[in-house]
C-alpha cells in the first residue's frame, strides 16, 4: 500500500455538486477534515452541476447545507471564509467535453500555481446511470491516465445485479488501473467499524476465543426508523437485500469472520474478506423456501401520527413485492465458522434505529457462582455501530437471579471524548491518503453479488407470495411459533422484551438449525401480500 504523504496537493471535483449526497455527505465531510488540520495544505474543490449558478450563490447554498448537516452544526463565519476560498463552481453536463476541458485546465492552473502534481479525486456523487458517461468522458480527455495521481470515487448502488456490476467494473478496468477505484460502501468508514476491526485484530484474546468452538452463533442487524422518503422510485427497483444486505451486511460479515490479513496491505485485508465472500454457502434450491424473511411495511402509528405503508409511497408501485424488511441465515463453511449460523437482518420503519453486530458465545456447562440457573446460559457481546458505539460484554444475561446482572462495557474509544468522525470524513480522508483498505475492490463487489442472486431470482419468481406485512413502526414481520418452538416461548419472549418479534424469529430459526431441521417461516396474523 503506498500512503501518499499528507503535504501533497490534492484537488476534489466534485460531480453532483448541487445534489444531496454532496450537500449532506461529502463537503460538510471535507469541511470537518479541513477544520482537523487533516487535509492537505493545498487543497482546491471544483463542484460541477448542471445549474445556472454563480460562485458565490453556490458558496451560499453550499455554506447552508454544510450548517445543516455537519456533525458540529453552524458554520464558524470566520473559519467558513478561509474554507470557501478553496471551493469553486463549474456548470455542466455530465456529457459535454467541453467540460472536462474545463477540469483540465482548472486542475493545470492549481499544479503551476503549486509548483505540484496534485492528487486529483473524480468523485461521482450522481447517478448511477452517469456513471459510465463520467468515466469514458474522463478516459477521452486524458483525465483518468495519471495512475499515481488520478483517482475515482464510486457510491453505490454499483450495479443492481451480478451482470450489471460486472459491465460497470469492466468499464471501469478499461479506464483506470484498480489501485486508482475507491469503491465506497459507507458503512466501512463507520467508527463502530472501526472498533470492531480492532478488537478483532489488535486483541491476541479475542484471537483465542473467536470461532466456532465458542460461538454459537452471530447476528447482525440493521434497523431503522425511516421509510423510503423520496427514494421511491430508487428503492422500489431495489429493496432491503439489494440496498443493505447485498453491501452494507455483507461488509459487516466479512469483517467479524475474516482471517487475519497476512501482512497490511490494502489488498491483503480485502483478501481476507474475498475468502469470506467464497467461504459462504451458496444457495441451492432445497435452501431457498428455508431460511429467509422477507416483508414489507404496511400502514401504521408512530406517536399518535399514521404513516404511509411501503405501497402508499410516492413513486412506489401501488401492488409492489420489493421487501423493506429482509433476514436471511448464511452459514461459512470454513475451519473455523463451520456450523455457526450467521442472522442478518434489516428493515424500514421499524420499531428503532440501531445497527448492531451479537456474538452469542456458547452455554456454561457449570453453574456460576454457585448458582444452578446459571447452567446453559450464554454470554454474548454485543457491538454496537450505532445510535451507540461501544462494545459490551454481557457475562450473564438478564433473566439470572437479581444481583448477579453483569454487563460489562469494555469500552474502545480512540478519540478522547472528541466528537466522532463520521464515516465519509474517514473515507474521504483515506481516499486522499491513497489507501483502499476501506474501499471495496471488483471481485468483493461481484462475490457479494452474487450471493445473493439467488435468493433476489427466487424472490422474483415468488412474486408476492410470502411477503409478510407488518404495520409501520413496529419490530417487523410476526411468525407464528412452530410447535418446536413452543415449548421455547419462555425463552423467546424474555428476549423478545428486548428485541421484539425480530428476535423471536431469530431465535426461531435459530434452534431450529440446532435441533438438525431446517426453518420455514410460518405466517401468523399478518398473510402474504
Ligand atoms: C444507504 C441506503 O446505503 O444506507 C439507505 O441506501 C439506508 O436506504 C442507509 O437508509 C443507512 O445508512 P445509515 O448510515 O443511516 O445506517
């Protein structure tokens, strides 16, 4: 991996200068790196967009959304100024070369004036359909054959299938060498993220204890609060497994199975995460009807107020059978996760936002401190991305006598109480340091496609039939008990206290898979759609 050293120049031209990920993501991001003393000391931002906009409305709109959306709120006027001096404005279209003849001598101006080849970041924050006209467009105008010091950033959705990525990534090789593509998936640069690559890696305890003779089992789940919004039209040609599981979950996966990476090396960290990606078991067609949840939100209450359900949205197919909720089981067949069922989850509208990873450890065999109770019950640790991020360790869990709760935070917190970064100031950041490490190469790409191909072929096939509903703001699709499970409903709705339903299927599906039968979900009040 070679950093590029802090001191060289670097130069952001931004497409979408005017859109919503610039606006709430990538400059308040920039802002905040600038305001850390961690950007270059040279450093120039050339925003494009198609709007008839002067510099300096753009300086206000920008300066407006930046106030909005920093994680330090209003701008300081004075240290704004000095900021603004950097940021320049260009009206254009994606596909006029005149344009990018433009960039060119922008970026010639500020090399001369540095007496410097500057790093240059093409960041795409557009549409993923402008994708390949940016790039070809760069490739024509000779922008993109610096390989040391031409760069493209790339936001997902990359592709919306195995075939597409593959066309999007084979476009790409033809223009840029892979070193120069940072591919971000944003939930790589989250610090809960980072926490966990820690704890994992820099910890030789947590070496001896993470695998399959110790665990039993992992969860990871991503809720949120919010519906679909304005994404519509998006979202309804995608759906939790493409929009989340696909990227998002899959990424997490990787970085609690993965082995240690041989060396330190970009590559050699997003080599152990490809194993990862190669290590899960496919899906068969005997695996399909087990196995998976998939649901969709109906209408519902959030504090007295009703919300839409998912087909209700706008831009939204009023029949549509894209899933807002989605849990699948995978399993790893390697030597060290044989056998250990991982749960991903994730929906819209449920009940709470929270992103969080649980490494449920195996039973005592022995009562603990003398308690007999305390015979099968397991400790999990819990890593949590967000609203929190913190790890804790719960060493007995809630339901043993009073007096012996003992949940242990151990806390990882590398930044002093300092306001946390937000995930694309650390991306950003290490784009213009030149290492990928976070960044997902190709093959990561097409291995996490095509994972879940077949579940989405299966899905489409399906149609409607066992997309569950569940009401908006709840904790998702409700499964009846299978008679196994029964006997288990104490256990279930003790952890259902925490979790809700989401929990009792886990749970479900889960002793299902240790008792030697597969899971079906068995619809309760809420049918098919
Ligand atoms: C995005 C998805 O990638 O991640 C959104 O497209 C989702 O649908 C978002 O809401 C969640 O990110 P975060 O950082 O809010 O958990």
């Amino acid at each position: 991996m070679s950093i590029h050293k802090k001191s060289v120049p670097a130069i952001f031209i931004i497409f979408g200068g005017t859109g919503d990920l610039n606006s709430r993501k990538i400059t308040p991001a920039i802002y905040n790196l600038f305001l850390d003393g961690l950007l270059p000391r040279e450093f120039s931002i050339l925003a494009t967009a198609n709007q008839n906009l002067s510099l300096s409305e753009y300086h206000e709109n920008i300066k407006d959304k930046v106030s909005r959306f920093s994680r330090r709120g209003s701008v300081n006027p004075k240290q704004w100024a000095l900021f603004a001096e950097h940021i320049s404005y260009l009206q254009a279209d994606a596909d006029d070369l005149n344009a990018y003849e433009e960039i060119s001598l922008y970026i010639e101006k500020h090399n001369r004036q540095w007496k410097a080849s500057a790093d240059v970041l093409f960041y795409l924050a557009v549409a993923p359909s402008l994708f390949p006209v940016i790039a070809t467009n760069l490739a024509s105008t000779n922008l993109a054959s610096d390989k040391e010091h031409n760069r493209i950033l790339i936001e997902k959705p990359f592709g919306n299938d195995l075939k597409t990525a593959m066309e999007l990534n084979g476009l790409l090789s033809d223009i840029f060498h892979e070193n120069q593509i940072y591919r971000l998936d944003h939930y790589l640069g989250k610090q809960g993220v980072q926490n966990l690559m820690a704890f994992r890696f820099a910890d030789a305890l947590t070496e001896q204890i993470w695998n399959r003779s110790n665990i039993r089992h992992v969860e990871i789940s991503v809720t949120e609060n919010l519906g679909v919004g304005q994404r519509g039209s998006y979202y309804d040609h995608s759906g939790a497994m493409r929009d989340m599981i696909q990227n998002h979950l899959l990424q997490l996966l990787c970085i609690v199975a993965m082995e240690p990476s041989v060396g330190h090396s970009s590559d050699a960290v997003r080599d152990s995460k490809v194993e990862v990606l190669k290590s899960i078991r496919k899906f068969d067609s005997s695996m399909l009807n087990r196995n998976l949840v998939r649901g969709q939100y109906s209408e519902g209450h959030e504090n007295g107020k009703k919300i839409n359900g998912y087909r209700q949205e706008l831009n939204v197919d009023p029949n549509s059978s894209t899933e807002t909720f989605a849990a699948i089981k995978f399993f790893i067949d390697n030597q060290r996760w044989q056998g250990v069922p991982f749960i991903l989850s994730t929906g819209k509208r449920m009940d709470q936002s929270a992103s969080k990873i649980t490494i449920q450890f195996k039973e005592s065999l022995k009562p603990l401190f003398g308690i007999e109770k305390t015979i099968g019950q397991r400790s999990k640790l819990i890593i949590s991305i967000q609203p929190e991020i913190n790890i804790r360790l719960q060493i007995q869990p809630k339901h043993a006598e009073e007096g012996t709760k003992m949940n242990t935070d151990i806390a990882l917190d590398c930044f002093d109480g300092k306001e946390v970064p937000e995930a694309y100031e650390t991306l950003i950041r290490a784009a213009i340091l030149g290492d990928q490490t976070l960044f997902m190469r190709a093959d990561q790409i097409e291995l996490a496609w095509e994972t879940v191909m077949p579940i989405l072929d299966y899905w489409k096939a399906q149609g409607n039939t066992g997309l569950i509903k569940y009401p908006a703001g709840t904790t998702g699709p409700q499964l009846a008990p299978t008679r196994h499970h029964e006997k288990r409903l104490a256990y279930c709705s003790e952890s259902s206290v925490e979790h809700g339903n989401l929990q009792l299927w886990v749970h479900q599906i889960l002793e299902s898979c240790f008792a030697g039968h597969d899971y079906r979900p068995s619809l309760s009040r809420n049918k098919s759609v």
